[in-house]
C-alpha cells in the first residue's frame, strides 16, 4: 500500500503573517482545511474560488462571532501548496469576494509560479 507525502506549504507575501492574526479558532479550522489540502483532500468549508478555471485555486471560508475570514490556497503544483492570501472579509454585503483581493490573489499566485519553477530547477540540478 502506497502512502501520499505530505506537501509542504509555502506562504505567499504577508499570508502567513495574516494568517497567524486570525483567533486561534480560525486558525485551528483553517490549520486543518490545509493540512487536509496537503494530503490531497478538500476540507468541507474549502470551496474552488471563482474566477480562476477550475479547483486549482481553492478558499477556506470561516466565520467567527460575526466576522468572516479567508485563507486562499492553490494545488495548481503537484509538490506544495501555496498559501496566496488570508483575509479578513470586511464588506457586510454579499459573499462575494472583493475584487482588490481577486487582484491580489491574481498576483500571487505569479510569484507562487515562479516560486515553484525557481524550485523545480533548483532540484533538477
């Protein structure tokens, strides 16, 4: 019987430090939507993020007394997954994500392409 690896996770710009401003409840949910992410499952608040063709952008969504949080991720690469954004969402209209941070996920996920090839030919030699 075959076991998957585990797939590290890289942070992407300030995602990381966004993240860990999250409560800890949040984090714990999202801890584990990641961790589940980097076994090859899809945790039940992770849904495909629009606007990006297909599920290889996801969001983890979580609410918290009222307040609503998101951490994207991509599995876009076979060997990691990237954290691209965590935010608290501050319009208290809709669900739909604001387009300053589809712009900005946009934008990491670039850097989270170069970042793997940069990493891919690093490995190859």
């Amino acid at each position: 019987m075959s076991t998957n690896p585990i797939k590290p996770v890289h942070w992407v710009g300030s995602s990381y430090r966004d993240f860990r401003d999250f409560p800890n409840m949040v984090q714990d949910v999202m801890g584990f939507a990641l961790y589940q992410a980097q076994i090859g499952r899809m945790h039940n608040n992770a849904k495909p993020l629009k606007g990006f063709g297909g599920a290889s952008v996801v969001e983890i969504v979580d609410d918290h007394q009222g307040d609503t949080y998101r951490t994207v991720y991509t599995v876009k690469f076979d060997s990691a997954v990237y954290v691209l954004h965590a935010f608290q969402k501050k319009s208290k209209h809709g669900i739909k994500t604001p387009q300053a941070e589809i712009e900005l996920v946009k934008r990491r996920l670039k850097v989270a392409e170069d970042d793997h090839k940069a990493r891919a030919e690093t490995s190859n030699g």
